[in-house]
C-alpha cells in the first residue's frame, strides 16, 4: 500500500493530511486493487493498494475500465463538435443517422441534447437487448450487440415519454448519440474521441479498447474470481472508455478551474510531480467546451432537487458545488469528481464488480465533499 505526494508551492490542506485522508478512505473499501487519486490545483496525491499482490505494473499506471464514467467524454467530445460549427445540440439524430428513414414521430423528435442529457424518452438499453445478453450477462453482454443493432432499435423505437419531458439514464441514448457524431462527420468515434478530446488533452494512456499485454487491470467478481476484459459492442460511446487514474487527474484537471456557471431554473509507488491544472493549460479550442460542460442544465425530482450539467451529476457540498460520475463494468468500478473553481478534483478507481454491500463510490464521494 503505497501513498505519493508531491510537495507543492501553496495548497489548502497539506500533502499529508490529503495522504491520511486516502489512506482512511481506502480502509473502506475491498477490491483487489484501489487506486485513489486527488489533486488540488495541479498538486497530485496518489493512494494505491488492495487484497491484491501488487503486479510488475504500478496500479496508478494501470488502464481501469470507466463504464458509465465513460460518458464526461462523450459530452465534451459533443460540446467540441458544437463549438466548432459541425453540430447543433438540438439537431436531429435520426436526421443525421437516416435522413429520411420513417421513424416514430417521438423518435423525430429526439436531438443530440435529448440523448446526452438522457432525456430522450429511450429506455436504459433497448427492448431486445436482454434476450441475447441473458447467457452471458456475467461474462460479456454487451460484445453480441453490434453498432448497427444499436442504430436499427434507435431507428425503430417507440418512446413511451415525448423527448424532453422525462429524465431516465440511458446507455442506449448515449450510445446512439456516439454513432449520430460519427454519421454527421464521417470519423468512427473512437477516432473522434482521440482527435477531439484525448489529443488535444495529452491523454496519452487512455483509449476505448484493451491496451499491450499487462496494461489493463483485470476486474473480479465479487468472490475474487477474475473476469474477461470488458466488450462493448454497440454502446462504445456509453461506456468503452479505459484510462490510468494519472489520466483521469489529467482529464478533471482540465474542468476543474474557472468560476462555478450559473444554474438554471427549474426544468502511488512512483512520485507523480507536481504541475499547474486547469483550462488555461489546456488546448485553447477546448476551453469554451469545458465551461459548457460544467453549466448546469436541468433540474430532475422532487422540488427539482437533482441538477445536472450535460454530463456531469451536480449536487451542493459544505465546500461548495461538486461535479461528478461513477461507472461500473463486469469486475471493475470509476469516479470521477471535481469542485468547479477550487482546485479540488478526485479519480477512483477499483478492481471489483459493484455488489449491495459496496463502499467505493460512496466512499469516494465522500473524499469529494466532505474534503476542504
């Protein structure tokens, strides 16, 4: 079990007091590997460790599978296309998927903002994803769902909920939304992706697919019984992405700087270093995409108590706002989190599938809001 700290210039809170707080933390949780990860204004602490032996690969420079935390990614990569010209939040996926295909008149309707901001009125997944995933649920239910699968049930479907009414998490909306921006640009999305977001952001350890042998964590079941690397066949956009927690510092850092946007009405083993975070270092045409990202959006539930932004859940801390995702694959689990305009940002990760019982996304959202 190994902590990192860099020493910084100037920092609220100590490298060692951030150290012990990880070190408590991670006594909460029971993965085979854990790796959590803070930086505060661009100064990284690194907590590593687990039920594991340790391999001949750090933990910290290990590739974990996102899940759902995937999808921050596919929204600023949407965020860009905007800005740039090539899409419009409210253009019509089947307009760009299909252009003139017959589709369900809610179907018509939905736009590239309903599918991200999963309010699209489209199931979790589709209707008949479940028969084909049902013999293999535990070990790859999603590789016998192709790309082509994922647009035709899109193409087909019949809402129960008009686009825009109801908030309902989906991974086939976002999935959609992904193979809508590679039909409106002509790029596959994993191409995209690099292009638009992981290039211009260094980052050079993540990516969509299983990395050279030794690289990529391997995620248990709950018993410690290892499973098969994650395949996502159709719904890459909604879950695909793999990265270093050294990567996904990298990726908050990025969002974590500039003032908290207005709200809307109702609706390890080696030192890691110490480097400046925030927008101003990154690639300059990113940096009206991020604050686009941050901007809360919608409010959900009872008394509109649920904000969120585009792609971020976006819920009050004693610290202030926190912006954040967690995802979950076979045998692995992700959070993501950061304080818009404090420096503070939070990576997790873990190398065992989520169960009833389990502490780690509670356990790192606690480092994210109850840390000052």
């Amino acid at each position: 079990m190994t902590d990192t700290t860099a020493a910084p210039a100037t920092a609220p809170v100590s490298p060692a007091t951030t150290a012990r707080v990880l070190a408590e933390a991670a006594r909460a949780v029971d993965a085979p590997d854990l790796v959590l990860a803070v930086s505060r204004n661009g100064v990284r602490t690194v907590h590593t460790g687990g039920s594991a032996e340790p391999g001949p690969v750090p933990r910290e420079l290990m590739a974990y599978e996102l899940g759902s935390a995937s999808k921050p990614y596919a929204g600023l990569l949407l965020a860009r296309l905007v800005a740039q010209g090539r899409v419009r939040y409210e253009d019509r996926a089947a307009d760009l998927l299909a252009p003139g295909f017959p589709v369900h008149p809610a179907v018509r309707r939905i736009t590239l903002r309903h599918l991200l901001t999963h309010t699209s009125g489209l199931p979790g997944l589709p209707a008949d994803f479940y028969p084909q995933a049902a013999p293999r649920w535990s070990t790859d239910p999603y590789g016998g769902y192709p790309a082509d699968r994922v647009v035709r049930s899109f193409l087909r479907a019949r809402p129960r909920h008009r686009p825009g009414t109801r908030w309902r998490y989906s991974n086939f909306a976002v999935s959609v939304l992904g193979h809508t921006l590679a039909a409106a640009t002509g790029t596959p999305w994993e191409i995209l992706l690099h292009q638009q977001v992981l290039a211009p952001l260094g980052l050079d350890a993540t990516r969509v697919r299983p990395g050279p042998d030794g690289t990529d964590a391997v995620g248990h079941r709950r018993d410690g019984t290892p499973v098969p690397a994650l395949d996502t066949g159709g719904f890459t956009a909604a879950g695909a992405v793999r990265a270093t927690p050294l990567d996904l510092l990298t990726f908050l850092e990025a969002h974590v700087g500039g003032a908290e946007p207005v709200a809307p009405g109702p609706a390890g083993p080696e030192p890691t270093g110490s480097r400046p975070g925030g927008p101003e270092l990154t690639h300059p045409t990113l940096a009206g995409p991020l604050a686009e990202v941050r901007r809360p959006v919608l409010r959900r539930g009872l008394r509109h108590a649920h904000t969120h932004t585009l792609t971020w859940f976006h819920h009050p801390s004693p610290y202030g706002p926190v912006l954040f995702h967690a995802g979950a694959t076979l045998g692995q689990q992700a959070f993501l989190g950061f304080r818009p305009g404090t420096g503070l940002a939070v990576a997790a990760t873990a190398t065992r599938r989520v169960h009833r019982a389990d502490t780690f996304v509670a356990t790192a959202y606690g480092v994210l809001t109850e840390t000052p």
